[in-house]
C-alpha cells in the first residue's frame, strides 16, 4: 500500500545548472514535448503547466484514458533530466467524467512517482463564482442520483530528487503577504476569459504567478511544455523570470509570441 513512499533528500547535492541555448529562451516553439532533445541537462528549473483536459474541447485530441496518461507519462520522462536537481513542477489538472467519475489527478501522481518525481503536496484552486452555473444535477432534489458541480481544480506539485533547491546567488522575490498567502492549500481566484485571450482554456495569470513566486528564483528558467496561449512565459517575464515554451498548434505558438513580445516592447518602450 505505501510502496511508493521512500526517504528523500531535503537538500541539494548537486548543484549543475546548464545553460539554454539563447535562441531558445523566451520564446514559444512548435514543438512536441515528448522530444526535448534540444534542451540541455538540468537547465530548467520550474515547470508550470496544464495538459489539454481531453474533454471534447475544440484543441483537444479526443484521447483514451490510456492514450492520454502514456502522452503525459512521455512528456514528463522527458523532463526530468531536465530539470536542475531539486527543480519543481506544478501541474494543474481537473478531474473529469461522472458516468463513472475519473481521478485523473490520483493517475497523474502515480505516474509522477513511477518517473521518479517526489510529490510535494497538492493544493485545491477553488475557482468561486466564476466557475459557472452548470446545471448537471443529476437527479434534481433527489437523492436517487445526485451529481457533483466541480468548482475547483487541482495544482499538484513534484520536486526532482531533494525537496530543496541550492539557491546560489539568485534571489527570492516573495513578500511576508504572499508567501503566507501561497502556502495554504487552497488557494481561491477567478478564471480567465476564454474569449478575451483567444483560447478555450487559458491559464490565469494569478495561478502562474503564484506558482513561479512560491517555487522559483529570480532569473531562474520556467518551462510549459504545453504553452497554449503564452500565459506561463508572459508571467515569468512580469516577474524577472526567463521562458522557455513548447506547444504544437500553430495558432497558439503565434498567439504566444505575440503575447510575450508585445509585453517585451512595451517593457522596452512604454
């Protein structure tokens, strides 16, 4: 029952960070994940990302069950080298289906530690009033066959062989507020619209931010293997982060860029 639990290392044993190479960094690639051969060894340091949900939205490919765990299991092999030691990963998934209901996140996991990633812990995102007025009661005022309305999504949250980072010269940029804050497992904020970003699915800024404040350095490289619409990049920009995007439709490599290099000139010139 508790094979997967191991003693870990709280600190950092080997501090290589290689560098990515220039043309790389702060751009969105159309690109596959699962191949990440042109990224050197322990060079990223935080991944922050959400795979496609599979849920018949319009950009997803409509995978199996096992389809789509073997696209995560490859991707996230790929990674791990990649990672410095002690790098971090959050990931944000939702838990689908009711006929029966499907815990991805609880396949995720195992997957995860099967790679070798020590699980941090998970935080809830109660996603509030913007979360919608589903009506999929189910059975309405009866107990016959009532059905969850999901409000919430998770954010689970790995660490790459020691749960500490060597943090060299490099700087934290989280306020006493903040890290109060982010360090409670539930963290409450709206959702973005999908029709003002230009996506099904785009990322709030508040989840990414989060995210690279609690776990990453100043000038530390933040890496979204599925990059959708650039909101991963465009924060790690807005907080002295470096970026390194992968994402294969098109339209949304475009849209990404575009999104990161307005911010760049405006940062430039505004």
């Amino acid at each position: 029952m508790y094979e997967h639990i191991e003693k870990v290392r709280t600190d950092s044993s080997d501090n290589i960070q290689n560098t990515i190479p220039p043309d790389m960094i702060n751009k969105t690639h159309q690109s596959d994940s699962r191949d990440l051969s042109e990224i050197p060894d322990s060079s990223i340091h935080l991944v922050v990302t959400s795979p496609p949900y599979n849920s018949r939205k319009l950009y997803d490919d409509d995978l199996t069950l096992h389809e789509y765990l073997s696209l995560i299991k490859e991707v996230f092999e790929s990674i791990f080298p990649k990672l410095v030691d002690g790098g971090r990963i959050v990931i944000n998934l939702a838990n689908i289906g009711r006929k029966p209901y499907i815990p991805i996140t609880d396949y995720v996991s195992h997957i995860f530690r099967e790679i070798g990633f020590v699980q941090r812990g998970e935080i809830i995102w109660d996603k509030g009033a913007s979360a919608g007025s589903s009506c999929a009661w189910g059975s309405w005022k009866s107990s016959s066959n009532p059905v969850l309305r999901d409000v919430h999504e998770y954010l689970l949250v790995f660490s790459k062989g020691t749960l500490k980072r060597h943090k060299g010269e490099r700087n934290d940029t989280i306020s006493k507020t903040e890290f109060m804050e982010y360090t409670k497992s539930i963290w409450r904020f709206n959702t973005v619209s999908a029709k003002k970003i230009g996506h099904p699915a785009p990322f709030p800024e508040e989840l990414v931010y989060r995210c690279i404040q609690l776990y990453s350095f100043e000038g530390d490289v933040i890496f979204d293997p599925f990059m959708g619409s650039g909101t991963t990049g465009l924060v790690a920009l807005k907080t002295n982060r470096k970026f390194l995007g992968f994402e294969l439709n098109r339209d949304y490599v475009d849209l990404a860029n575009d999104r990161t290099e307005l911010y760049l000139l405006n940062r430039k010139y505004g």
